[in-house]
C-alpha cells in the first residue's frame, strides 16, 4: 500500500472531520473512551459538517464507535443512503484513569504517553497510530481509485493521519496548537 499526499490516479480521497463540540469539550474535560454528548452548538455543527458532505459524492463514512463521534454522523448523514461504517480503531486515545479528568491535566502527559500507556489501563498513542495504519490498509484495499471517504474522529487520528501520510513528527503535531477547519484533506493510495 502506498499512502500519502499524492495526486497520482491510483487514490482515495479522504477527508478528516472531528466530531462535533461536546459539553465536555465546553467545560474542559478530556473525554477519553467516555460517551460524551454533544452540546447544542455541536448538533449545529454536526449539521454543517453533513452540508458540507452530503451531495459531494461521498462514497462512504467511517467514524469512531464511541457516542460523540456517532451522534454526529447520525445527525450528519441522516437519511442520505450514504454507508456509515463504526470502527473502534478510530477511538479517542483512551486516557485509562484520566478518562474525563480536566482536559489541562491530560495536556500536560501527552508527551509521557507517545510509547508509554496512560495508567490505569489506558493506551499509549503508539497504539493509536497502529490502529490507524491498520485502518487505512484495510480503506485503500475496500475501496476503489477515485473513491470519496469521509473519516469522523478524534484529535487521536488529527494527529496520526499526517504523521503516518505526510511523514510528520507526531509529538509536534500533537503539540500544536489546534486550530479548527472544515475538514482536512489526504489521499491514500491503492
């Protein structure tokens, strides 16, 4: 499989999305493997974000299994007929013992848990990205050349999509400062 930024006639179109704002987003905690429930200007933007899609010829949706991020294509996609695939690769790191502990708190470890679990039974972002190359294998060998794929996740996946196709350092992708758009286009080769 070959992935990465590449306009070659031999990909698929994938398009990032976060799921829409939580009341745990709003009030500053780190959700985790938690539901969380979208806040009321997340149903808003959970309903731009599928304007956006709907009629762009998306072929199909993937989305993280965990509430938050199923609430929001429920709400996107409904009654489009577009196919909506739940993967629990596409899982929030899971935080273990800080799973909805003040979002700061969390913040500051993230750099202790590239290669190292988080305590309690949680997951190191190592894992994350393995689960995302994974995920991504098994996307470029599903669906054809030329396919549209729109992918509802986390800020686990923000990270580890220009990491695994664009190279990028992912301790300094994590480390950014986030700053939101609608979407954030890749291709992966077939």
């Amino acid at each position: 499989m070959i992935i990465g930024r590449h306009n070659g006639a031999m990909s698929i179109e994938l398009i990032y999305e976060t799921h829409s704002v939580t009341e745990d987003n709003e009030a500053g905690i780190a959700t985790g493997w938690l539901p969380g429930k979208l806040s009321a200007y997340g149903v808003e933007t959970a309903r731009e974000l599928g304007a956006r899609h709907r009629d762009a010829g998306t072929t199909a949706v993937y989305t993280s299994d965990l509430a938050r991020a199923a609430e929001t294509v429920s709400i996107a996609f409904a009654g489009t007929g577009i196919p909506v695939y739940f993967d629990a690769r596409l899982r929030e790191c899971c935080y273990g013992d800080l799973d909805g502990a003040p979002a700061k708190e969390v913040e500051a470890r993230r750099l202790q848990h590239v290669t190292e679990p988080f305590p309690g039974g949680g997951q190191s972002y190592a894992e994350i990205i393995e689960a995302t190359r994974e995920f991504l294998a098994e996307l470029s060998a599903r669906w054809p050349a030329g396919s549209r794929v729109v992918l509802i996740g986390h800020s686990a996946q923000r990270w580890a999509l220009p990491h695994l196709l664009d190279g990028a350092d992912f301790a300094e992708v994590m480390m950014a400062p986030f700053t939101w758009q609608p979407g954030w286009r890749y291709t992966v080769g077939t």
